[in-house]
C-alpha cells in the first residue's frame, strides 16, 4: 500500500503504519488540549492506544504465523486509525488451511483476555462492570478514566476485536472462516459469492440500522464491508479464470515489431487505431526482440509532440520471455509486479506472438461478464 512507513520487523515480517495513522496523534493532541494538556491523562491514553494497537499486531501475527506453518508468506503487515492487515501473498490452497489462518487473529484477543483474567481475579472484577455500566449509561467513558479503567477498558475491546471480526462477513475474518468452511461443500468460487452476499446483506442491514439511529459512522463502515464484499468475488472470480486458461490461448500471432530507426510515428498511428497499444522492438536484422516499446512511452512521446523522434530514444529494454503453456495467472502477476506491457512469445525458440496488459484486460472483461 503507498503511503506506508516499515516502523519494525518482527520474525521476518515488516510491520508498517499507514500514513492516515498520523492522523490519531492529532486525535490525541486534540484530547489533550481539551484537558488543559493534562500530562497525566494524555500519558495514559497514549499508553491505552499503543497497548491497544499491540493487541492489534498480534492478532495480526496471529494470522501471519500460522499462514507460514501452511507455507503461505506475509508481504507486510499494516496498521492504520482503523485497525491492521496482514497482506498474504496468496491465498492457501486448502480450505481448512484458510479457516485456522483467519480465526487465528480473533483467537489471539481471546488469548489476551484469558491472560487478564488472574488479574481481575486478585483484585476486583468491579473495573469491567464499572466500564460497562457508563457505557451504557453515558455511551462511553470519559477519557480520564484511563488510569483507573486501563485493564478492564483492554479487556472488553479484545472482546469486542474478536467479536467483530468475526461477523461473516468480507474483509472481516468471519467471513473468511465462513467462505473456507462453505468452500468445502461448494468450492472456492462458489463459496466466495455466498459469503460476499450474505456480507453485503449485512452490510445493507447495517447502513440501514446506521440510517434511523442517524450515525454516520454505522453506514460507513456498512458501505466498507459492501464494497469490499463484492471486491474479494471479484478477485477470486478472476484469479480463477486466469488460473484456468494459458498464454496460448489469448496470445495475439498478428502483430506489427519495431525496430530502433523506426519513426515514433508508426506507433502513433497504431495507437489511433487501439489494436496495437504495445510493441516489441527487434533489432535491425528483425532477428531478436531486443526490447519493448510501452504505450506509456509512445503517450508521453506525444505529449511532448516528439514527431520526428525514432524508436530508440523511447524503447525500454526490461522484458522476458514467455511461452503458450504458461498460465494467465503466473503472467499476470509477472506484469503487475515488473510493470511489463507487453511480452514476446516463444514457441520452442521461436518467436510466435505476443501478449499484453490491454489483450489480457480485455479478455478478463469478456470473462466476468459471460461467467
Ligand atoms: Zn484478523
């Protein structure tokens, strides 16, 4: 995600705060001024965020770590004002795999109210009941009471983390946990499209309930759920078809190749036409593709109406090989990641088509609309 700053990295996995994280330190400097800069005070509240946002890692590792017993890697985990992720880099191959991995986070707030709990049981179980009863006489506790109410006000939001999370819906871990055990009966896709439904219709419920009790903050997080239910189909949806079907089966054997001496202008006339957005560029024999030409570059060639530039000034030389048999999906990724447009094609050495972003978008188009 852009905008993120690795502030630790703990068992190999880069924790990082989201920009927008910032912004609680004007929340906290805001309450601050409202006590009179009351040291005391915004002393334990800075302590109560950092603790809470520390359950909120761990619950994060949760995830992270039993992901890497089935073999499945972290990228990063990120914290913002809303809460934390942890950015798998696929999804595991085995239902079951899924299921542990989501309840493990809501599994670690678990843990850490159990840890609480001897606590409450030397002192006084008083603190919880207390912080439940303002609650629901006042609709929350005054700030200052965060060096009285620490413990119990950590307990009950641990509670409440693993609660909420798992609702059955996407992006909460519930939603994961139902998606893995429908997966068993119904398969992936399948089991992705009920539970995004059944997520957004919670999330249309919720709105609705947020809509007469007049709190904004209710529909937006209904409007949250609801996009990124249809999101995580849309996604699985895709992954699929692009796991099913083979660079051979898309790949484009008409195609017009540059070569360095050639006129921009050759290319400007094929993007008018938006048959060809991309090309190979080979070298002067037209023997060997020795670089590519992105859409990109020709764009910016035309903006700066560099009519009489030739090809070698905007060729870029990054690009690999790829072959009929690969998957969609394994190229896909490849061209996201190393920003490729376009990719020659080789059949046993030989040079038989191409592939690029605008062909493959274009078919990813076609399939989400018949399937
Ligand atoms: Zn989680």
């Amino acid at each position: 995600m852009s905008g993120s700053f690795r502030i630790i990295t703990i068992a190999e996995i880069p924790v990082k705060i989201h920009w927008t994280f910032g912004l609680l330190i004007f929340a906290l400097l805001y309450l601050a001024y409202i006590s009179g800069f009351n040291l005391q005070v915004v002393g334990w509240l800075a302590l109560f965020i950092f603790s809470l946002f520390l359950c909120i890692v761990l619950h994060e590792y949760g995830h992270a770590l039993t992901a890497r017993r089935y073999g499945v890697k972290t990228r990063d985990i990120i914290l913002s004002p809303i809460g934390g992720v942890a950015r798998l880099e696929q999804l595991p191959d085995k239902p079951m795999q899924e299921f542990f991995i989501a309840l493990a986070g809501p599994l670690v707030n678990v843990a850490i109210c159990f840890a609480m709990v001897p606590y409450f049981m030397l002192y006084s179980f008083d603190g919880l009941w207390e912080v439940i009863e303002s609650y629901r006489n006042q609709g929350g506790t005054s700030f200052s009471d965060f060096s009285v109410n620490f413990l119990p006000l950590l307990f009950l939001l641990n509670i409440l983390l693993a609660g909420f999370n798992l609702l059955p819906a996407f992006p909460m871990d519930g939603g994961r946990v139902f998606r893995a055990l429908l997966s068993l009966r119904f398969g992936r896709r399948k089991a992705t499209r009920i539970a995004s439904l059944l997520g957004q219709t919670l999330a249309v419920g919720f709105m609705i309930y947020g809509f007469f009790l007049g709190s904004m903050i209710n529909i937006f997080v209904g409007l949250f759920v609801f996009i990124t239910a249809s999101q995580e189909y849309r996604m699985v949806k895709m992954e699929s078809v692009l796991k099913e079907n083979k660079v051979g089966d898309i790949l484009r054997r008409q195609f017009t190749s540059l070569i360095p001496s050639d006129a921009m202008q050759l290319a400007f006339d094929g993007l008018k036409t938006g048959i060809e957005r991309n090309y190979l560029v080979m070298d002067e024999n037209r023997e060997k593709v020795i670089g590519v030409l992105h859409e990109e570059f020709i764009l910016e060639a035309l903006k700066k109406k560099d009519h009489d530039a030739l090809v070698e000034t905007y060729v870029s030389e990054k690009f690999e090989a790829s072959k009929p048999e690969q998957t969609l999906q394994e190229i896909f990724h490849k061209m996201s990641e190393q920003g490729y447009s376009i990719l020659p094609v080789y059949e046993e050495e030989q040079l038989v088509g191409v592939i690029d972003v605008s062909m493959m978008n274009n078919f990813l188009m076609v399939q989400q609309k018949i399937k």
